[in-house]
C-alpha cells in the first residue's frame, strides 16, 4: 500500500513542472518511449486486437481447419440461440457462478476477520489458508474427486460420523455444481490475504468513536468495516466472478475427457469447455468463435453492471460526493 | 529498497494489533474472545490442510488401502515413489514444466519490466490513452482470443511444440505492466534526473536504476507468472497434442487420472495418481514458503487473478 501512496505523490510533484516546463514533448523523448512500450504495442496488436477482429470474422464463417472458411451470414449465431447445449452450458455456468461468488466474499471476509483479532500467530493461519492456492488445479480436481467419492471418499465418512448421509458428490447431476463450489472455496486463499490487507487499513479511531458511542458489533461492522473494505470487495466480487463464468480446468479434468464426459449427463457442462470441445474436438472454428463472442458480450455485459452498481455502493476515501 | 521498507513496516505494523476487539485495554472478556477465535482459526486450518495430510498420507498406502482413510498408512510403503517414475514420464514432465515455467516467467519479467518502465518514466503524447489499452485489455477473457491465436501459432508452425506456452510472453502482460509501472513510479525521479546529467542511457536508467532498485517487484512477478505457467491446463491441452514426451505438469497428471480411473477405463491404480498429484504439488509449495512475504506483499497490495 504504501509503494501506491509514494507512487502517486511522485506524479503528483512531476505533474505542474512538466505543464510549465515542458509545454511540448521532446521528440527524443518520445522516441525512446515508443522503444520502451513496443514490446507492448506489438503483442496487443497480434495478440489482443487482431485475434479480436479475426474472432469476429471467423464467427460468421464455417471453418474446419483443413478447408478455406466459407461464410455463412448470421448462421452460427442463429443456431446458437436454438442449440440446447448452450442454455444448459449457460446455465450450469450462471448457477455455478451464482453460488461460488457470494460464498467465496462471505467465507473469505470471515476468515480475514478472524485473523484480523489475532495478536500473533497470524502468519501461520494465512499460510494455512493460502498453500491450497498454491496447488495446481487439476491436482486439486484429482484430489478432490478421491475426497467426494460417494461411496468411500474422506468427506462422506467424515459426514457419516455425525450421522449424515452424504450424497453421490460427483455423480448426482444436483450436486456435481456444490461439488466443484467446494473445491473452489479451498482455494481463495488469495481474497483472504486481500481482505486481511484492507482490514489492517481500517483506521482503528473509527472503532474507538464507534464503541465510545456504544455500537454493537454488528453496528460496526456493517457501518465501518464494510463500507471501509468495500473497494476490496467490490473488486474480488469482479475478479471471482470473470473467472467463475470461465470455469473450465477441474470441469474438464472431472467431465471433459473423453471417455468420462458423459456420465455426469448434461449437469457438468460448462460453457468454457462447451466452446473448448467445439473449438478442438469437432474442430468447429467458426460456430465456437461465435460462441466465444458471446461469452465475452456476457462478461462484459455482467462486470459493466457490477461496476455501474458498485460506484453507487462502494465507499471510496477522499470521495467528494 | 522501498518494498523493503514497506515490508519491514508492515510487521511491525502486525505486532500491536489489538483489532476492534481489544481496543487499548486487555480485559478478561477479550483474552477470552481471543481464544475462541484462535480455537475457531485452528479448526479451519485443520480444515485446510487436511487434504495436503490425507494425500501425503495415501501416496505412502497400498493399492488396496488408499482409501482406507487412515491418518497413518498400515503398512507404509514407500513403493509408490519408485514406482510412479516408470509409470509415466513423470520426472520429463516436471522437467518441461519447469522449463516452461521459467521461460514465461523470465521473458514476461523482462518485457513487462521494460513497458512499464516506458510508462512510469516518459512524457509522451497518447500515454494515457496507451496506458487506458493496457488496463482494458487485463480485462479481456482468454478464451475470446483462443482460437485466432492458436491459428496464428499453426500458421508459424509451432503447433506440436512448447513454446506456444510461453511465446506471447515476450510482449509483456497488461498486469504486470500494471504492477510493475506503480512500482517504478515509487522511485525518487531524482536519482534518474541525476543520472541522466552523468550521461546515463534512457535503458542504463532503466537496467541500472530502475531495474536493482525493483528487485522485490520483479521477483513478485515471476512468482507469480511461474505458478501461473504451472497451474496452466488449457494451452498445453490445445498446442501438445498426443506427444506425451512435451507434456507439462497439469497435462500429465490428467493423462494419468483417465488412464487409471476406473470410470474411464482404468484399472484403479489410484496410488500412482496420488502420488503423481504430490509430486506436481510439491514444487509450488516450496517456492511459496521460500517466497511468502513476496507472494503476500504482491497479492495484498495489487489483488491476484482469483
């Protein structure tokens, strides 16, 4: 945080000197810049922006690799709107995402609270909560789909000590989305280190007027420490939902192998595996480019909300409104 | 110097965190409070760390008693371990893994360090507008450009081999860039004023001010873009193909999960599985408690991927 701080003070001082000083760019200035930035420059050109456009081009064409692609109008976007597999990859990814983001806020601002009363010994539990990250995801997939087991997996034993019967995890088609939220909820580790930095922020005089003032805990809670943090939230609230839309690595080591991608039924299948096994497997360039195009309208479509509804919510210091 | 500082701050910072709870005074009530939370905290890490228990517990089992779930493995074997290596190439993919890993990293340390040295230093026409592309393209989901850019690697003929895993790396990543560029901005414009007066280069202000002085920075970096490489299941999947030979970590463990899992065909080794799914794990946990503070301070003060 502070890196930031000094960062900004730094231009803040560079800032009136350059008007005055310098009202026109130096040319060997600018040159020397372009140098520096061109790395950039060429990489977002072949591989940000054209891939874009070529995307959008390819999304209106037929292309199987081996022929020229031929261009079929509004074809593939047509039949994606008809094609069954997408309203059920579409929803099986909402819901999934429905479910994980809103838990994964709670359940890491939880632990982030907690470590945030400890006097010592918070280092040990951040490690706890972070080496899970750390593990690679299709690890995580392996070792999760031996712990779900339904008939002899750690996690229905464990249940079955206190006389719960678990279900078919992996199997049962309404529990393969809590399956994958739980193997996903092991993991944000990062968030908690997020919030646990945001928290630390808090100035602790807003605690003292506020107990000086007889608050509740929850009072102060819900009144300072969430409007506090609340940027951090609101950007792990993005962050985790892009990437819970693009879900695709544990799906497709649990469901997306050939050979084991049926017997889940329709119930694992994610739209970015749906537009993995289109684009790869039955080589359909043209209809999955168009099925991509429409993931990112979604996406963006999803975060410009969040961003118009967060900038009413979030509370952000120094704000003159 | 200055994450340094920054860093040694903040644990100095941590010790006389009372929180909300203890507010100056320790009375009895919050000395209670305090073990409860720590009780409550140590169940969860009970909770967390489990798995890594049962795994390294199961890899030292039996075939038949891997999922006997016993905390101590009757009879222990340490089979698992010689055995795994000649099930699979295992050992050639931690090597590729490795050796992807560090290429991605180094190149998009290097290039990302570079941009964002262009963008913390100059005055220059468009550098908001440029800057504003790069943030928005941190924006942009992978799979949008997935196809078109595997089309471009067939056209260049690296399908089939590594370095479509690490290639686009040379061009620095917009967050990174990002990253990188609040750091610079950190240091003294002084010192570069001052070098530049010595007759120092526009790159030696950059390769012998910027660069030592970020150390901290940098290696947050490629930290970070190693664990990523490591972690990556969907390139080595769309550009390897069937040459078991160049896999990667994710790729290899996946291979082995359908070919021993009985619901793909498998006969059931799942001792080789778990043990193949520690050995990939192993690596990442050690760069990380050798690296914590880097990771910590990185992810704390930027906000990681998710």
């Amino acid at each position: 945080m502070s890196v930031i701080n000094r960062g900004s003070t730094g231009s803040k001082q560079r800032t009136p000197a350059a008007a005055r000083v310098r009202p026109q760019y130096d040319a060997r200035e600018t040159r020397a810049a372009f140098a520096f930035i061109s790395p950039w420059i060429i990489g977002f050109l072949v591989f940000t922006a054209g891939p874009m456009i070529w995307s959008l081009v390819l999304s209106f064409t037929n292309y199987n690799l081996v022929d020229t692609p031929k261009n079929v109008g509004f074809k593939n976007y047509r039949r994606m709107f008809d094609d069954p597999r997408v309203h059920t990859a579409l929803g099986n990814t909402f819901l999934y995402a429905v479910m994980f983001v809103p838990l994964a806020i709670a359940v890491a601002l939880a632990l982030a609270m907690l470590l945030n009363r400890l006097t010592s010994g918070a280092g040990f539990f951040r490690t706890a909560f972070y080496l899970p990250v750390m593990t690679p995801a299709v690890a995580v997939a392996v070792l999760f789909s031996l712990l779900l087991n339904g008939d002899y997996g750690l996690i229905n034993k464990a249940l079955a000590l206190v006389g719960i019967q678990g279900p078919q995890w992996l199997t049962d088609p309404h529990w393969i989305k809590p399956s994958i939220v739980l193997m996903g909820l092991w993991g944000l580790g990062a968030a908690v280190v997020i919030f646990l930095a945001a928290l630390k922020n808090v100035p602790k005089d807003l605690y003292e007027a506020a107990a000086i003032d007889g608050a509740s805990g929850w009072r102060r809670f819900r009144s300072i420490t969430v409007p506090m943090i609340s940027p951090a939230i609101f950007f792990q609230v993005i962050v985790l939902t892009i990437a819970a839309l693009q879900m695709f690595d544990k799906v497709y080591v649990l469901f997306g192998n050939p050979g084991s991608a049926t017997y889940a039924g329709n119930a694992s299948l994610f739209y970015s595996m749906y537009l993995f096994q289109e684009a790869f497997q039955a080589l359909r360039m043209g209809y999955a480019s168009a099925l991509a195009w429409l993931l990112f309208v979604i996406i963006m479509v999803i975060t410009l909300i969040q961003v118009k509804v967060g900038n009413r919510i979030v509370y952000y210091e120094g704000d003159r409104r | 110097m200055s994450v340094d500082t920054a860093l040694d701050r903040k644990e100095t910072n941590d010790a006389p965190t009372a929180g909300p709870a203890g507010i100056g005074r320790r009375s009895t009530g919050s000395r209670i409070m305090l073990v409860l939370y720590v009780a409550v905290l140590a169940v969860l890490a009970v909770i967390f760390l489990y798995p890594f228990v049962w795994l390294l517990s199961a890899s030292f089992k039996t075939r038949a008693n891997v999922f006997d779930n016993k905390l101590i493995p009757n009879p222990a074997t340490f089979a698992n371990y010689i055995q795994v290596w000649h099930v699979a190439p295992l050992l050639r993919w931690l090597g590729n893994s490795g050796l992807v890993g560090v290429l991605a990293a180094g190149t998009v340390t290097f290039s990302s360090a570079v941009v964002a040295f262009g963008f913390a230093y100059f005055r220059f026409r468009a550098k908001n507008t440029m800057f504003g592309l790069v943030l928005a393209s941190m924006m942009l989901p992978t799979m949008v450009t997935m196809i078109p850019v595997f089309l471009i690697w067939k056209n260049l003929g690296f399908v089939g081999t590594r370095v479509p895993l690490w290639g686009s790396n040379i061009f620095g990543s917009a967050f990174y860039i990002f990253m990188l560029r609040q750091f610079f901005l950190g240091i003294p414009r002084e010192l570069f004023e001052a070098a530049r007066v010595d007759g120092c280069s526009y790159f030696g202000l950059f390769w012998r001010i910027a660069a030592p002085l970020s150390r901290p920075a940098l290696i947050i970096v490629f930290v970070f873009e190693f664990q990523a490489s490591w972690d990556d299941l969907l390139r080595p999947l769309i550009y390897l193909g069937n040459n078991v030979n160049l896999y990667t970590v994710p790729l290899g463990l996946n291979s082995l999960y359908v070919q021993f899992n009985p619901i793909a065909g498998g006969n059931g080794d799942f001792q080789y599985i778990v043990t193949a799914a520690l050995l990939a794990t192993i690596p990442m946990i050690v760069i990380f408690l050798a690296g914590q503070r880097y990771f910590v301070e990185g992810i704390a003060t930027q906000g990681h991927k998710g």
